[in-house]
C-alpha cells in the first residue's frame, strides 16, 4: 500500500463513520470513483486493496472494527504526552510547556502547563512554537508543573511521538524530584513502521499527513498530543485487526 493509498483508507474510514452503520462493499466501492468516471472491476480491486486492519468485513459489507472495541480497552488508562522545549539536549535546554492526555473508561481528562524555563527561550524556538519569554515569565518551574502533573500518569500507557525525546527531558527532572516513570511506553513512531510501511518520515507531519488529518496546534505540546491522540487511534485499529489487545502490549517488542 502506497502512502496515497493511506489517505484514501483514512477518507474511507472516515465515510464510514458518519454513516454510522456497514455499507455493502458495491455502495462503497462507489465511494472512492468521481463522478463521471468510468465503473469496473478496478473499483473493487481498489477497495480490497484500501481495507486494512481498520476495517471488518462480513457477509459483503464493510464495518469498523472500533464499532466493536474501543481504544484504549476498558480498565487500560492511557495518557498522550508532549513536551516543548528551548532545544534538543535535555542537558542544556529546558522544558517550556508539557501537555498531556489521559483517557480512561470514554473519560479525559486534559492537562497543559506553560513552564519558566529560567531563562530566555532561543528566538527560533519562539518563532517555531509561538512561546515568547512573556508567556513563561510567571509560569511555575518544570518541577512544580511535574509535582502537578504526576497523579495524572499513576497506572498509565504511556502514548508518546518520538518518546526517546521527551523522556530524555522528563525522566531526570522526574528523579529530581524523587519520582520513577516505569510507565509502559508506545513510540507512535514504532507503530508507524508496523501499521505504514510504505511510509519512509514518520515524524508527526508525516503522520498527520498519511491519515488525512487537519492539525492544529502544531509545534505546542498539547496540539501536538491531540495529533498524536488521532494517529495512535488509527494505527491501534491497523494493528489490532479486530483482536482487542491492550495499548501496553503493543511495544516495540510486540510488533
């Protein structure tokens, strides 16, 4: 499947779900022709080659897999997080906001903090992430804000893009403090070399770009979560093709 091909499952997908309801595969496949163009077997063709593990097929008709299990399982929490930072070494720069999402039994809740690095932010990291000193000046520290945010990351998966980078940030501030994250880990990034082969970046644009979606926020940590909520919501279902497993259980190691 090529990387196009992604983004038309992804539409696919998406037409299903505000139908709410199978369609039979004739009516779908129609879906994917533009009007005027000619019919044929080569519709079918396309749609067999677009029904990935997202999707259920039965009896001729073509369902969503998420119709029958959520994501995350109940009873399994899950919490999206994003740092932004003043740089790349996590020895000489500085957390300037964290956001993180935890979803468990269809609730969420949505933390995000702005964070005063203790000193100014480059003048490239602003123009990339919007954050000027400004907004930071009376922000609290990267401690207090991780004192905050720690209850919300008791028991949970952790879903991180690129986790090597914000962990390399959080895991020595966390020990600071006295704090152990032995959280298990999802690199969205490990999945995407499973669940998008085809594809050759899996960065978080990449990403967002091979399931179709509108970002927001791009280059703020909780924008970047909500990014990174979306396209692990997808590749969970890639990956899972109707067998309901734990998010936790689908390291790198499982894959």
């Amino acid at each position: 499947m090529s990387p196009t091909h992604y983004r038309l499952s992804t539409r696919l997908a998406r037409h299903l779900r505000g139908l709410g309801l199978p369609q039979a595969e004739p009516v779908l496949a129609e879906v994917l022709v533009a009007p005027g163009l000619p019919r044929g077997s080569w519709t079918q063709g396309l749609l067999d080659d677009l029904l990935d593990g997202r999707f259920e097929r039965r009896g001729g008709r073509v369902g969503l897999w998420e119709w029958s299990y959520g994501f995350p399982p109940r009873g399994e929490p899950v919490v999206v997080l994003d740092v932004e930072t003043t740089g790349l070494s996590p020895e000489r720069s500085e957390v300037i906001e964290l956001a993180l999402i935890r979803l468990e039994n269809a609730q969420r809740v949505v933390f995000q903090r702005l964070v005063n690095p203790g000193g100014p932010i480059p003048p490239f990291i602003s123009r990339l992430t919007g954050i000027r000193d400004a907004d930071v000046q009376n922000a609290p520290d990267v401690y207090a804000v991780l004192q905050e945010a720690w209850p919300m990351l008791q028991g949970a998966t952790l879903i991180i893009q690129n986790a090597p980078f914000d962990l390399g940030f959080l895991h020595p501030r966390l020990r600071r403090l006295g704090y152990r994250l032995d959280n298990p880990v999802v690199d969205t990034m490990d999945w995407a070399r499973k669940a998008l082969p085809a594809l050759r970046k899996r960065g978080l644009d990449a990403l967002a770009w091979a399931f179709d979606l509108e970002v927001a926020g791009r280059h703020r940590a909780l924008g970047d979560a909500e990014t990174t909520l979306q396209v692990a919501y997808e590749m969970y279902y890639m990956l899972t093709a109707g067998k309901p497993m734990a998010v936790g259980r689908l390291t790198q190691g499982s894959l």
